[in-house]
C-alpha cells in the first residue's frame, strides 16, 4: 500500500475519532467525569480486540514476507547466473558480473548440476557467513508431518531478523526452478531484507489500525444505536423520575421493541406507574389525617355536649325515652371513645383487644338498634344465633366491626332501592371457635372492589365509599387471632367472622 494511501487512511480515522467524541450524549459526559462511559468502553474494547487478532496475523505474515522476499532473491540470482553462463566463451567481465550481482541484490551465486558445484558469480572479496538457510529442507519436512514444527521455526528466523546485528551475511539455499541444477545457493546482505520487512511491518500496521477503527466504529455506532443509547435513556428517566417521583408525566414511556430491551422499559413503566400511585395515595391519606387531626377536637366536644343532655333525659319518667336512653348514652360514649383513637389508625396500630366472655347476641341487637333496624316495609332484620351464645372478644371492638358490616349491608340495598330488603346475622360456635355470618340480599360486592376489598380508599364496593369500614374491620378481627372473608353467593354478600377462644 503506498506511503500516502495510509497516511490518507490514518487522518480519515482520526477525524472519525472527533466525531464520535463530539456525538456522546449530556449524560455519557457526566459518567466519564467519574470514569469513562459504555460508549468509550465500548469503543476501546473493539480496537484492542481488533488489534490483537491484527498482531495475530501480522506475525505469519511477516513470515511468509521474508521467505517470498528470498525466494524472489534466488529467482533473480537464477536469472543472474543463466545470463552469466551466456556469456561467448564463458569469460564473463568483471563490470558485467557486478552488474549482474547489483541487480539481484546478491554477493555470489552458486549453481549445483550433475554433483558439480560450480561458482557461478563470485563475490569481489571473501565474506564471513553469519548464518545459512536452506530452503531445501523446509521443503522437504513438509512430507513428514512436521508442519507445526516448521511454521515455527520460519515464524522465529523471521522476528530473529529485526534484533540480529547490523551487517550480518547470510547464505541462502534452494532449488533452482525449471530443472536448472540440483540447488541454488546465494550469499547476500541481511541489511536488506532487514528494512524490507520493517516497510512491510509498517504497512501491516498502518492497515490493522485503519480496519481497527473502521470495525471498531461501525460496531460503536451499531450497538451504540440498539443498547447504549437505550440503557442510557432508561438511566436518565430513573434520574429524572426519582427527583419527583410523584409526577406521573416522568414516568418512561416504553417503545414498541419486543426484545430485553422493550422488556425493561415495560416493566419500569409499570413499576414506576404502581410507585406513583402509592405516593399518590400516601399523599391523600396524610391530607386525610391532617384534615381528621383539625377536626377531631371540634367533634369530640360535640360528642361531649350531646352527651349532657343525653344524661338529662334520662331522668325523664317517659317510659319510650327510659328503654332508648341508656342505648343512646353508651353509643356516645363509644363515638367519644372513637373519636379520641380515630388517628391510631394512620398513624399506630389499634389497642391490643379487652377480651371478655360475653353474650353475643345483646350485642348484635345493640348494633341493630343503632342502624334503626328493622325498617318496616323494607327491610327486614334477623339474628338466627342461641341467646346462651358466649364469645371471647373485646366489646367495644367488635361492635364496630359487626357496626361497620351491617351498615355497608343497609346501604348496599339502600342504593338499589330494594323494598324487600333482608339483612341475617348468623352465629354458632364450633369448639373454641365462634362463626359469625353477616348477610344481605343486596347486589353483591362488584368484582373490580374483591381484587382490594381489605385495603382503605380502595375496597369500596358503592359509589363514594372510602372501604375504611371493611379495612378497620379486618384490622380488629386479626387482632382477636381471627380471620373475615367475602364468601361466594349467589345473590348479595355474605361475610364471614372466625373468632377463636384465647389460647384456642
């Protein structure tokens, strides 16, 4: 390859250099000034690669340079000698037999014919020999499986040139071409074939970095356009989403790419879409218990007065008001109670439960009472249980539980204006264990509510519902050591209460 071609060569790539250095992204900028970034890497990693497999084949290379470069000295001292023995009368003179020489880059030529060796053209004076090759018996261990053998030994008579000394004499042997004599033997000068291989060596090199750059660019810009530039994109919405990671417009929009890639966008973006929303309702509830917190003093003093004059009438001798007095007296008392505690449940958990053995069905009847229920004409309320019925639980707590079920019960049938409307509660016990079954002939829970039918401002099953009753409700029964589910039925809802003995 000409001198200026490769010079020409090298500048291009060096310009494609710059530009890949100008293209890199804000954020590959920022990752190099801690280290370099997937692109640099990526590009670096490709040249040394392409190098090393470049040096792989160098070295055979400049092997098979040196023995063409001798060979094509024995050929031209072939020549040398076939046209010295033209000569009329075979007296050859001194100016054409270094002439001759000259011009194959030789100092003497040797012919073998018929077990005659003869000196074709010999050297102006006697030179030492510092080293002999002979060809002849390269090509003669190629027979005898020797292959391997003998590529190295070429492979080190050739890199053994570059630190031989200066002004080393050598002697090379072959078989002439065209049947001319047995072998061919010449003596010349190392220095030669010494800076013949260096240019070779040179041209080798100048080509394996123009290929590197050029392979290492072109697979730069290749994977740097389907994984680099990706990765770096999801990187920089994962910055981005995390400064505000309540703004649902940082969350990553993926592409359609079906591979690993698409994979990690989609997967983000829901990740992202489900933290969001989590904040979001975190940030509702805080406002709740804000708002909760400003109120809670107001209402609790109104609790308070109502109660007075509660206590008033009660010393009235009405018979109506002496039966509903009492019943209305310890309803605000517990709605004091509640009031004081309402901000346990976003911020601790409830009062461990005051167990007692106690008769459940007063209780179901205090819970009826207090929703006004029956309703005549619309709906109707049973207790199917055995008055001696006794449950191990906490009073209080479980009147806001049986409280909170039977109300989404009376309301569910309330919002399909059902006339004939029914509300059971049914309990037994089973060993050391009491079942209570609240249930209604209502249109049932919708199936989009079961899927978060526990969890607060999730599981409301009617329009403008929080779903804090049931989320209180099934707080207050696991602490008992109990458990409440939403059992299958064909018509309304059904749910079930297990309440196990202490140590049952």
């Amino acid at each position: 390859m000409p001198r200026d071609s490769i010079d020409e060569a090298l500048a291009w790539s060096a310009r494609l250099w710059e530009r890949v250095k100008r293209i890199r992204s804000p954020l590959s900028a920022t990752a190099e000034r801690r280290g370099l970034g997937l692109s640099a890497k990526l590009l670096l990693l490709t040249i040394t690669f392409v190098m090393l497999a470049e040096v792989l084949i160098f070295v055979p290379s400049v092997a098979n340079f040196r023995i063409s470069w001798l060979n094509d000295r024995l050929t031209a001292a072939q020549l040398a000698a076939l046209a010295a023995e033209a000569v009329p009368g075979g007296v050859l003179p001194d100016q054409l037999r270094a002439e001759l020489l000259r011009t194959a880059q030789v100092r003497a030529v040797a012919l073998k014919r018929s077990n005659e060796r003869r000196l074709v053209l010999p050297a102006d004076a006697d030179s030492r020999i510092d080293d002999t090759f002979d060809f002849r018996a390269s090509a003669r261990s190629r027979g005898v499986g020797n292959e391997l053998a003998l590529r190295v030994k070429l492979i080190w008579d050739a890199l053994s040139v570059f630190w031989a000394q200066e002004g080393r004499i050598i002697r090379v042997i072959g078989e002439p071409g065209m049947g001319a004599g047995d072998f061919i033997e010449v003596v010349l000068p190392e220095a030669p074939l010494k800076l013949a291989m260096i240019r070779y060596g040179f041209n080798v090199l100048g080509l394996s970095v123009i290929i590197s750059v050029i392979t290492a660019a072109l697979v730069y810009f290749a994977l740097n356009g389907l994984l680099v530039q990706p990765m770096m994109r999801i990187a920089r919405n994962m910055l981005r989403f995390s400064q505000n990671p309540e703004d649902a417009s940082r969350i990553i929009v993926p592409t359609p790419r079906r591979d690993e890639i698409g994979t990690a966008e989609r997967e983000l973006a829901h990740m992202q879409g489900e933290l969001t929303q989590t904040l979001q309702q975190k940030s509702r509830l805080a406002a709740l218990g804000l708002a909760v917190s400003k109120i809670n003093h107001d209402l609790r003093n109104m609790l308070a007065n109502a109660q007075l004059i509660s206590d008033r009438l009660s010393s009235l001798p009405d018979p109506a008001v002496q039966r509903f007095a009492p019943k209305l007296i310890a309803s605000l008392g517990r709605a004091i109670n509640l009031a004081d505690s309402t901000l346990k449940f976003g911020r601790a958990e409830e009062a461990p439960p005051r167990r007692e053995l106690m008769p459940l069905r007063p209780l179901v009847e205090e819970v009826g009472d207090g929703l006004g229920l029956p309703r005549e004409g619309s709906i109707d309320w049973t207790i199917a249980m055995d008055a001696a019925l006794r449950v191990d639980a906490d009073r209080d707590q479980l009147f806001r539980v049986l409280s909170n079920l039977t109300r989404n019960a009376l309301q569910a049938i309330e919002q399909q204006d059902n006339m004939g409307g029914h509300i059971r509660v049914v309990a037994l016990r089973d060993g050391k264990r009491v079942t209570i079954e609240v249930s209604d002939n209502g249109p049932g829970v919708p199936e989009k509510a079961r899927t978060h039918l526990f969890q607060a401002f999730q599981g409301s099953a009617r329009k403008g519902g929080t779903g804090l009753g049931l989320a209180v409700a099934q707080e207050l029964v696991n602490a008992h050591g109990g458990t409440i589910r939403l059992r299958d039925t064909a018509k309304g809802a059904t749910f079930e209460l297990e309440i196990p003995d202490r140590g049952g």
